[in-house]
C-alpha cells in the first residue's frame, strides 16, 4: 500500500529537516524552497494528499502559494496547513480565509504535528470517499430519470391506441357493437385506465422525490372536492352493497389548496376503504375544524371504513413506497404499494399531516390535516357548480375542419384519424416532422396535432420551423406526446405549441380540445 504523499514548503533547510524526520517513516515525503518549486511539485501526478507550508519565503510569500493552489482546479482539494514562526494577530485568520485547514506555530511538537497530520488526512480520506458516492448517486438518479422517462414514453404510446380505440368502439365509430362487446370493451378500458394509474403513481412519486412538482394552490371548496372525490369510488361501493355516508359541515370555508392533489389523496383514501371494507360494510367521510397549538387552524377530513383493519405492527410500513402489507402470491388486492406513499408527501407539501388510527376486524379511520391559515371567502352554493360526467357538446362550422396528425406510431394514427373522421373532421397524416411541415405548407390545416418523438426530425424542431413561417405561424399546434416528465410542457410550448396533451389521449377530450382552438 502506497504511503500519503507530503510535500513540504519551507525556505530553510534545517527546517525542511526536522518536518521530514518527523514524517519520513509514515509518508512519502517531498520538499521544496521556494513558492515557484512548491506549484511545480504540487501538480505532478500523483498530486500530494497534504502541504505543509512556510508562510514567510522570499519571492512568493506561503499565502500566495495558497491562493493559487486553491485556484488551480487539480490542487484546490489538497489540505494545507500553515507552519510559520510569527505570532502577531490576524496571521491565523487570513490563513484560514484563503483555504487552510489548520495553523502551527514553530518551534514545533513531534507527535502534535503526526496527529495533526494524520487527523488532516484521515477527514481528505473521508471527504473524497464521501464524494465518490455522492457522484454515484448523482449518476444513479440521472439513470432512473431516464429510465423512468423511457418507461413513461414506451407505456403511454400503445396505451393511447389501446384506450382511444376502446373509447372509439363504445361510441360506435366502427359501427354499433353487441351488449356482449360493449362489455368487453369496458374492460379493456377499465384495465387500460388502471394500467395508466399505476404508471401515474410511479411518475408522481419520482417527481416528489425529486422536487419537481409544485403545488398549483387555488381557494377550494372542500365540500364540493369531497362530493366529486366521492363520485369516483360510488361504482365499485355499489357493487360490494357499501354504504357512503358524508358528514360535512354547514358553511365549511375555502381553503387553498391544490385542487387535483388533494381530490388524488381523497380518491386514493376512499378506494383504499372500498378495497378493504367487505360486503355490506360502510364507509365515512367527515370533515370537521381541528385546532392545535400555538393557534393554529386546521381542517381535518377523516376516512372511515367497517373493513378488516390494520395489526399495530404493521401500521408503520403502509406509507413507505412499493411496500404492501399482504405481499403473499395468493393475495386478493392487487397494486404497488404507492397509494399511501404519496397520499402522505402530498398532504405534507401542504404543510399537513396523515394520520390512521385502525383495529384488525373492525376497521381503519385516515385522517387527512391540512392548514388552514389563509382561508378565502366561501364558495358559491354547491348547487350552483356545473353537474360532473357531463358530455361535452361539440359545435363544428358549417365546413368540416382539416387536422394535420403528425404521428408515427402506425395504431395511435389509425385510432386518432378513424374518431376525428367519425366525428366529422377531415384528417392528413404526417409521419415524421419534415412531412408535417411540407403538409401544412400544401394543405393549411385549421389545427396541428403534433407528436414529438418521431423519427428524424422531431415534433419540436418541426414546431419551430412552422412558427418561422410567416404564413403559418397562426395555425393552432396542440402537442400530443408521451412524453410525461417535468419539463416536457414547458419545452413543447416554447416551442411554439399552443396546447399540451399527454398521451394516453382521451378521445373525447382530444375533441373538446380541437373545438376550443377552432371556435
């Protein structure tokens, strides 16, 4: 095993050594007179792992040796520790404002300057163990982004011909389908959009874990986010003869939040008590004023199920991620384990707090706190909100409107142009960028459907292109990708397109979102 490499600076010989006696039997030991010949030795491979170094020398004075040490990207991380004989105020502290680790004092000690030096060199090891890892983290978490991006684009692709041709189906595009087809296709639906959840999950959880989502907080009505939350659960309660009951306060105040992470939560919570609440069983959801200390106001929601409960034990694993309780082969309820991990990091980008209180065969109570500091004036009556599931009415001009679908995936293309031209519109298709441009030059589309990845020249270069053209730069682009993770809107609009549509594509949204550009 190699020995640390010392390299010490000291105009005087007799000085030079006595250091190297001190230090010659634990370390490679290398010496220099002057400032000029200590920069010289201080970046020949391998550099050294400490200089000690002289503060008065003629020429160059040790401080600035220092300063360009620490200037030089090679020699910055190398420890020094200053050895003078002066003793006046002030030394010892420029020492340490120019990048020292430490200051002795001649004459010096033997075993203070070994324990010193050993100290010095044990925290370098340290800290550039400390460093390795931190780079290997940094190059793993880059590696599971782009894993994660890949994945997102890959499932989103065939998911978006699997859900739009199944939407596509049940309205009859194709012509009219049988009651025993229209089952199957609702189960295909239904299993695509659980598929798309999971993927959601995942994807959300990384971007909390990361940073990178932030809260888009509004004044919120929490009666009406906890009715609508309730409309997703009310099918699959029916089925199991579960009975949902509300408790909701007369009066209930807004509260800011993030609307669709919240009604997330609520959603992920009430589908948890359905899961697990059997036949027959009911489930609460009550809202309620909650105040703690130092005058502090919350609102507190709480889930209450009858279903089979949680073992104290087992309390503590439920809002760690990819954890599930029942992880045998043979378990009945499927999932990721995500749900209660980002129910939990949710709630507490808000500023609040999940609680659970459960026993096993008589049910569980999640409670939801969220702060309720600014509070905005009440909302409007809840009967005065627009009615939910409402179809939208689509309004087209007397002539059928042209698109441009830019999409290279040979199923999306078939399942997006077969609904638009059930629906009425006219429909080229482009396969790569260059032929989108070349299209919208030759045929002027009323809108621009444009994918991004696709084979040479993407979706945002042609966007550009298009936007540079005088004659083109006020056709409505509207951004239909798989493309899924933080940023990627941000890229696709300044590119230049209007809208942005992540992929899977309801078909009935794709429509409503055409309409509002064309009207």
């Amino acid at each position: 095993m190699m020995k640390p490499k010392i390299l010490i600076v000291d105009d005087s010989p007799d000085n030079l050594q006595v250091l190297m006696q001190i230090l010659k039997e634990d370390y490679a030991v290398i010496a220099a007179t002057t400032g000029e010949k200590a920069l010289q030795l201080a970046v020949k491979e391998p550099v050294p792992d400490l200089i000690v170094l002289d503060v008065v020398m003629p020429e160059i004075d040790g401080y600035e040796v220092c300063t360009r040490l620490k200037a030089h990207p090679e020699t910055r991380e190398i420890p020094v520790i200053f050895v003078t004989a002066l003793g006046e105020v002030g030394n010892e502290t420029k020492g340490f404002e120019l990048g020292a680790v430490d200051y002795m004092t001649k004459p010096l000690n033997p075993p203070v300057v070994k324990a010193r030096i050993k100290s010095h060199l044990t925290l370098r090891k340290l800290n550039q163990e400390l460093q390795q890892k931190n780079r290997a983290l940094a190059h793993m978490t880059r590696l599971k982004d782009e894993f994660l991006a890949n994945m997102s684009h890959e499932l989103r692709t065939p998911l978006n011909a699997i859900l739009g041709m199944a939407e596509g189906l049940q309205e009859g595009v194709l012509g009219a389908v049988t009651g025993e087809q229209m089952k199957a296709l609702q189960i295909i639906e239904s299993s695509g959009s659980h598929l798309l959840e999971l993927i959601n999950d995942i994807l959300d959880l990384s971007k909390i874990e990361s940073g990178q989502i932030k809260l888009d907080r509004a004044p919120t009505s929490l009666v009406y986010l906890c009715q609508s939350s309730l409309e997703f659960v009310k099918h699959g309660a029916v089925k199991k003869n579960i009975q949902l009951m509300t408790k909701l306060p007369k009066n209930l105040p807004d509260v800011s939040v993030d609307e669709r992470r919240i009604r997330q939560v609520l959603i992920n919570l009430l589908n948890n008590a359905v899961k697990f609440t059997p036949e027959g069983g009911r489930i609460t959801l009550d809202v309620s004023f909650l105040s703690v200390e130092n005058d502090k106001n919350y609102l507190r929601i709480a889930v209450a199920d009858t279903g089979i409960g949680i073992a104290p034990e087992d309390i503590k694993k439920l809002f760690r991620p990819f954890v599930q309780i029942d992880s045998a082969l043979n378990r009945t309820n499927v999932g990721t384990g995500l749900g209660l991990a980002l129910v939990k990091r949710i709630v507490e980008l808000h500023g609040g707090e999940v609680g659970l209180a459960s026993e096993v065969g008589k049910g569980s109570c999640f409670t939801v706190d969220l702060p309720c500091d600014a509070i905005a004036p009440p909302a409007p009556e809840l009967e005065n909100r627009p009615e939910m599931g409402g179809e939208i009415e689509t309004v087209r001009p007397p002539i059928s409107p042209l698109i441009l679908l830019a999409e290279d995936n040979e199923a999306n293309g078939s399942t997006i142009s077969s609904y638009l031209n059930a629906k009425g519109y006219r429909v080229v298709v482009a396969k790569n960028g260059e032929e989108a441009i070349a299209l919208t030059r030759t045929h002027k589309p009323n809108l621009i459907l444009m994918d991004i990845q696709m084979p040479g020249m993407d979706g945002l270069e042609a966007m550009e292109k298009i936007r540079n053209d005088l004659q083109l730069v006020e056709v409505p682009i509207v951004a239909m990708t798989a493309l899924a993770m933080a940023g990627d809107r941000d890229r696709s609009l300044a590119a230049g397109a209007n809208d942005y549509l992540s992929k899977p594509v309801r078909l009935k949204q794709l429509v409503a979102t055409i309409q509002q550009f064309l009207e």
